[in-house]
C-alpha cells in the first residue's frame, strides 16, 4: 500500500525514503500550524509563523522516524533484516522482511516504537516548560502566557503534545498499528499459532477501522464526537484513516496466509523444470520470432553451450532496441548478465523466493544447481507459486491480490 518512495538517506545502514504522498501532509501541517502559530502570537510576523511551521513539520516527522527507527533497531537485533522505513502520508512504516520468530519477539518491537514517541513527548513537554515557568506572573492569564512564549518553547510545547498522541493512538489494539500487534503477540502466545493470532488481531482492527469511518461520516453530517471534534474536513480524515487501517489489516492477515502456506514447500515443486531458453549468441531477431512470439513468457534465461545461466533477457530488453537492429544486435548485448541477478535453488524454500521476487520487483526467479556450477535447473515465477496459493488456500482471492 506504501510505495518505495525516493530515498533521502540511510541510517544505521536502513535506507529512509520518503514517498510522494508525504509531501501533501508535509505541506498541510505546516499551512495548518502557520495558521495556529499567528492566531497565538498576534506579534509574530507572517515570515516568523511560516518559518517556526516549517521546522515544528519537518521535527515532528523525524519523531515519526525515530518511531520507526525504534522498530526497525528492535527487529535488527533480533536478526530480523530490514530493508527500509518510508515517511508517506499517515506517517511511517518499516519494511521488515520476515515475521518475527516468537511471541516475545513480537512484544519487544511493537512496543519500543510508541515507548520512544512517549518518552520524546514528555520530554520536549519538560524543555517547554522551562520557557512556561520564565513568565511568572502572566501564568495566570493563559492566552496571554502563550502570546509571550518564544519560538523555541512553541515549538516545544507543540512537539509534546503531538509526540504523546502519537504513542498512545499507536497503542490502539488494531492490527497492524502497534498495539495490535501487541495483542498479536498476546494471541500468539496463548494459541501457538502466528495466522489465527493474526486473524483475530486482524478483525479487531478492521472493526477499530469501521468504527473510525462510522465516526468519520457522523462528524460530517454534523455530530460531536469527544477529541475528534466535528466538521466535514475532520470527518473526511478521520473516515480515511479508517479506511487505510481497514485495508492494512486484511493485506498484513493475506501476506501471514501466505507465509504460511509456503512454509517448508521447496523450490523444486513449484519451479518450472523445462523453461525455454536462449543462446547468448542469437540475435533479437531469433529471439522474438522463435520464442517470444511462440509463448506466453516475458523473460528467457540465456544459457551457454554448457547449460550454464549466463544472463536473462526480458520483453523490455527488446524493446530498447530499434525493430532494425534486431537482425544484429544479440542477446548478450542486451540482456541482464548473471553477476547482476538474483537466484534461488530447489532446495530453498517458497516463501524465502518470493520475498526475493517481491524485493526485487521482478516476475521471475532463475534456479540454479546447488553446486555452485550456475547450470539452469528450472524458473520460478510469480505465476508458478500463484496457482499453488490458489489450490492450497482456503482464501484465494485475497491470496491472488497479494501474490499476483
């Protein structure tokens, strides 16, 4: 549901990207605060409000990645790879590649990240209160307290209270927000079972979502909901995140089945054995009318006169070339070459390839011997492991959403 983003940097060796849509909630947090800012401080020129807006954005995302950042340290040292945490438009998430091991495991990196927005929120609320206890005697006029505050002490007093509620609305008991996960890891560990634990988990957040859109629609018809408010645009969002949370739910509960189902199945019984192939050697020309044009596949592993994969050349391959060169140019020329692709081989297991077809954003996988001699045994494709999901599930059109 969240895209890869552009990547921004890394930290701790973690890429940190940010997706396109974090830009829109960028720009209307800090148009909000502008507006909060100069309503406070009367005194404040516009250029003041805008710039103080601006740094209290861009500081409230990196406690969204410090959040992140918690989780995804968590899961490292429990050996766990992570391959990225994306800022978008609810906030962050971290791509963990793999389920954790263990209830207990569960526990520790689903409550570390709201543990580190809490401890953040209480102590920018501490430095902001230092600026609050300078004013002495105007405390007793509220309004007039927070005119006379400083850029630094709004800046802090607005960190704090956005950093607790973040924490605490992440302990929310819905799946995946992370107090769903904590009841996952709860389920987990008195079932025994990481699907059933995750399909209960699921359903309590799909139902936290539905009452979120019933709220949403209410506000926008005019009802007074308590901390949420009323009014259309809050209604909107609130019904939005609902439904976001509502999605999230049943796409994490698809990928555990998944997971699941593939658990232990080897390569070898879902990989293709007689893939067609091609010659290194022969030009686009051949390629085209002698395989492409003869079968329903996208990409053919080359092999050399050893039966060693050398490379694979895909349709896009080709297409980079002019229709008129094809009669010269060869696939060797064009093709991806072996020291740049990803293999599996058939004692691997299913699950473990298709997170490796899914990290890669590839449709196939070559399958080498396991002796190290790079001879094409077989190809796994997205496909292949498709039609085993759908005669081994019980739930197969959710299945084919993910898998497809």
């Amino acid at each position: 549901m969240v895209g890869k983003g552009i990547q921004i940097g890394r930290l701790f060796g973690i890429k940190v990207n940010v997706d396109w849509s974090w830009v829109f909630i960028f720009l209307l947090v800090s148009w909000n605060l502008t507006s909060a800012f100069s309503g406070i401080h009367p005194d404040w020129s516009m250029g003041l409000a805008i710039a103080v807006a601006v740094v209290a954005a861009i500081l409230f995302f990196l406690s969204v990645l410090a959040h992140e950042l918690a989780h995804s340290l968590a899961a490292i040292a429990q050996g766990l790879p992570v391959r990225s945490i994306t800022l978008f438009l609810f906030g962050g998430v971290s791509n963990i590649e793999r389920e954790p091991p263990s209830p207990r495991v569960e526990f520790v990196m689903a409550i570390v990240g709201p543990l580190t927005s809490i401890v953040l929120g209480a102590l920018f609320l501490a430095l902001g209160a230092i600026g609050v206890a300078s004013l002495g005697d105007a405390l007793s006029d509220p309004a007039d307290a927070m005119a006379q505050l400083g850029p630094l002490s709004t800046l802090l007093l607005w960190l704090g209270p956005i950093n607790l509620v973040l924490g605490i609305f992440n302990m929310v008991p819905g799946f995946p927000l992370d107090g769903g996960r904590i009841l996952r890891s709860l389920l987990w560990a008195a079932t025994d079972s990481l699907r059933t634990a995750t399909r209960w988990a699921s359903w309590a957040g799909q139902g936290i979502a539905w009452l979120l859109i019933v709220m949403g629609v209410a506000m926008i018809f005019g009802a007074e909901i308590p901390f949420f408010g009323t009014g259309l645009v809050s209604g909107l969002w609130l019904a939005f995140i609902g439904w976001f949370l509502n999605s999230a739910a049943q796409q994490s509960y698809r990928q555990v089945v998944i997971q699941d189902l593939l658990e232990d199945v080897p390569v070898a019984n879902l990989m293709r054995r007689d893939p067609p192939i091609v010659s290194p050697d022969a030009t686009l020309s051949t390629l085209v009318h002698e395989r492409l044009m003869g079968s329903d596949e996208h990409a053919f592993p080359a092999v050399d006169a050893e039966g060693r994969l050398v490379g694979i050349v895909c349709l896009h391959d080709v297409r980079k070339i002019d229709k008129s060169r094809w009669d010269e140019v060869r696939v060797a020329e064009v093709m991806t070459p072996r020291a740049e692709l990803t293999t599996v081989v058939p004692e691997e297991d299913a699950g473990e390839a298709l997170n490796q077809l899914q990290r890669q954003g590839v449709r196939q996988l070559p399958v080498v011997a396991a002796d190290a001699d790079d001879s094409l045994v077989g190809l796994l494709r997205r496909r292949d492991i498709l039609r085993w999901l759908q005669i081994q599930g019980d739930e197969q059109p959710a299945l084919a959403g993910r898998a497809n």
